[in-house]
C-alpha cells in the first residue's frame, strides 16, 4: 500500500529526482531523522553550562536515563558500549515518530533500515565477543561437553542468524502494519479525525518498539561480554 502523500519526495520531484524519490523514500526519511538527531545534538552541546537550563536538564534526564538502565543490564564493563545502543535507541525512536507526522513516512517501515540496524547490532555483537574473548569466543558456540559439539554448534549459529531476522522483522512488522492501519483509516473516514486515536497509540508503539529493539541489543552486548559455561 503506497503511502498517500510524503512531502519530501514532493521536493525531490521538484528537483528531478522523483524516480529516486519512489524508490527510496526510507533513504530520504532516514536522512530527516539523522538531520533532526544532529540538531537536537548541537542544540544539546550548545546548552551546556555549569548552571543547567531547562534544555540540558532535559537532554540530561533522558541521557542519564538510558545509559543507567544499560550499565544495570551489563554491568560497569559495558558502559564503553553505551554511545552505540544510545544511538540505535534513539534513531530508531526518532524514524518511528517521524511517521506521526502527516506527509512523513517512517523509515522503520522499510525492511531496509530494520535490517541494516539488526546487522549492525549482530555483527557488532561478534565483534565485542572476538574483542573480549579472542580465539576463546568460539566456546560461545560449542555448548558446555565436547561431545555435544555436532549439536550445539548448529543450532547455535542458526540462533544468531535468527538474531538478525527477530530484530529487523518485528520492527518492520509493527510499523508497517501502524502504516497500513493509517492509510485506511484516513481513506475512510480522515475528515472525521478516526485516525487520531490510532495516531496517539502510535506514540506508544514508536517507543515501546525503540525499547524493545534497544534492550535486546543490549541484552546481545551482554552475552558476548560474558564468559562461555
């Protein structure tokens, strides 16, 4: 289902690039979100004084608030990773709210920016492993008696591919489907303002999803930090 109207591949047209425009709309909508995520950085780098505004202590609050629940998950060795989950957590958050707006599409509907972050997370996971652990990260995969070794291992790199299709596709899934529940409720009845209510449940769906795709990242971190039994 096309989305009816995004305001940015409008522009794009404008300027000849409309078959850029249709193909891509999550590359544009990704760039919105990168360009809004660096705005608010630079408006929080900006703010900072030994006496806090308002700004800062928000900026701070939420900050805080993520690294703390993170470092309670991994423990102190993790807290070198929290710039990364902060991140994932907030672009993610970030993509999903932008489909709130009319004339925006979120980029999480596209199987591509939920795979390209699950690959990120996943193969970043190996390398905290490979990092800790070095040769010793195998141990992770062979399960804990040797004779056991023709069993374990595939299933547990079977696991860790399925990582990857858990992560992007339970994202898309939901965003999509809040898309798609949109577009027909604006079809049907958009200037009896149905879709509202579906629009505030939105707000809680674009976090819980963030949330959810930040803890198990996290919770990945964390199985690679650990020692294999």
């Amino acid at each position: 289902m096309e989305h009816p109207y995004m305001f940015f591949v409008k522009l794009f047209e404008l300027v000849g690039l409309d078959h850029f425009a249709h193909s891509y709309p999550h590359v544009i909508y990704s760039w919105i979100a990168m360009i809004i995520l660096i705005g608010f950085g630079f408006l929080a780098g900006k703010a900072v004084s030994l006496v806090p505004s308002k700004t800062q202590n928000l900026f701070e609050l939420i900050v805080s608030g993520i690294e703390e629940f993170m470092v309670g998950v991994t423990g102190e060795e993790g807290r070198w990773l929290f710039p990364l989950a902060a991140t994932v957590f907030l672009y993610i958050l970030t993509c999903n709210l932008l489909g709130l707006i009319p004339g925006f599409f979120p980029p999480t509907a596209s199987l591509n920016t939920t795979l390209s972050c699950a690959l990120v997370v996943v193969i970043f996971t190996h390398v905290i492993g490979v990092m800790y652990h070095g040769a010793g990260y195998i141990k992770h995969f062979l399960g804990p008696v040797w004779w056991m070794i023709p069993i374990i291992f595939p299933i547990e790199v079977i696991g860790h591919l399925a990582r990857i299709l858990s992560l992007s596709f339970r994202l898309f899934g939901n965003m999509m489907g809040h898309e798609l529940v949109l577009g027909i409720l604006f079809a049907l009845a958009g200037a009896f303002f149905a879709p509202l209510p579906i629009m505030a449940l939105g707000i809680f769906v674009a976090l819980v999803q963030a949330f959810v795709f930040f803890l198990l990242s996290v919770m990945y971190f964390t199985g690679a930090l650990e020692h294999a039994h």
